[in-house]
C-alpha cells in the first residue's frame, strides 16, 4: 500500500472511527444504571480511533501484526493514571510512533491532527471539575421538606443522590463546581422551613 493510498483511507476510517466509538459509548443510559463518567466515555471514543490507526499501520503484513504484540507486551503504565482518557492518549501515541516507525511519514502526521482535534472537542465539552460533598439536611420531619429540598438543588443546577432518609435526617451526595461556594445554597435550604438546618462535609477520594 503506498502512502496516499493509506493517508486516503485514514481520511475515511479514523473519521468513522470515531463516530462509531461515540455511538457506542454515548448510547441511551437504561433507567437505573449509574451515570457514565466523561472521562470514560472519551476513553471508549479515543480507543476505537486508536484501533483504526493501529489496523492501518499493520495492515496486511504479517510481521507488522507480530511487532505490534510485542511492543504492547512491553507497554506498561507503572504510573498512577487518574484520568482514563490519558491511558487513551498514550495508545494514541504508541499507535503514532508505530506509524512513523514503518515509514508511513504522511499517515502519522494527520493522525496526530486528527487525534489534537479529537481531543479538543471531547476536553472543550467536558463538565466543570466538581468536588463531592455529603450534604445533611436536619429537621424535626424531613418527609415533608425533601422534594423542596431536591428542588432546590436542581434549580442550581447541581448533581446530587440521596443517600439515606432517617426520620429527621436527609443525607445527600452533591456535587459543586469546583470554586462555587456552599453558603447561597445553604441559605436557601434553611429558608426552607422552621428549624432546617444543613452541614457540609467533603467526600475525599478513596487511595
């Protein structure tokens, strides 16, 4: 295959790829299932570009198949990843490297394009960094105030779950943009009824 015949069908299937991957990992969530991580979801798209990239590259030579094996049996992530997408983006770069390594010098270009712009659309749509608190709602009977409560959150446009429903006692998992104060959400909860009163407490990441 010579090198416009490969830049050609990269221009067609990284592309696809890419489409495919997000059709798969943006599917209908099914009512109960946890809510998908971005993080995850650009993960799933960057890897179905990376698979594509990757079957270009070996194409129909046998020794490339074998080369490919190995180097992925070398691959090792002794670092700590706490975004999965960069697990993705280090494929990307393998599959790039592998690219360039068998002479395909246009293909490994435009495949780094493709992958920068990738990358930017899915990271310029990211959510905002959000810090997780538990959020407890007293009352002498919270039975009464909790759809307000909850409606009250959603009006700030926060994402929450209730945790657990004592007899004078709501406990919520709240998540609040990172920077954005608790004291105006506070304030509106208490307002809620007489003898309301909420405490914050930041849920740390587990080790």
């Amino acid at each position: 295959m010579t090198e416009t015949q490969s830049l050609l069908e990269a221009a067609v299937r990284l592309p696809l790829a890419a489409v495919l991957g997000a059709a798969l990992a943006m599917r209908p969530r099914r009512a109960g299932t946890p809510p998908r991580r971005p993080a995850v979801v650009q993960t799933q798209i960057i890897l179905a570009v990376v698979g594509a990239l990757v079957m270009i590259v070996v194409g129909a030579s046998l020794a490339r198949a074998f080369g490919v094996v190995g180097i992925a049996g070398l691959v090792r992530y002794r670092a700590k990843i706490d975004d999965p997408k960069d697990a993705g983006v280090m494929l990307a770069a393998l599959g790039v490297g592998l690219a360039a390594g068998v002479g395909l010098y246009w293909l490994s270009p435009f495949a780094t394009l493709f992958l920068l712009l990738l990358l930017y659309v899915l990271e310029t749509s990211e959510p905002a960094p959000a810090v997780r608190f538990l959020l407890k709602v007293t009352a002498e009977d919270v039975g009464p105030i909790r759809r307000a409560v909850e409606a009250a959150l959603r009006r700030q446009h926060l994402q929450f779950e209730l945790r657990s429903w004592a007899s004078g006692e709501l406990h919520y998992m709240v998540e609040i943009p990172l920077g954005q104060g608790t004291d105006a959400i506070s304030k509106n909860l208490v307002s809620l009824g007489k003898g309301v009163s909420v405490d914050w407490e930041e849920m740390k990441e587990k080790k």
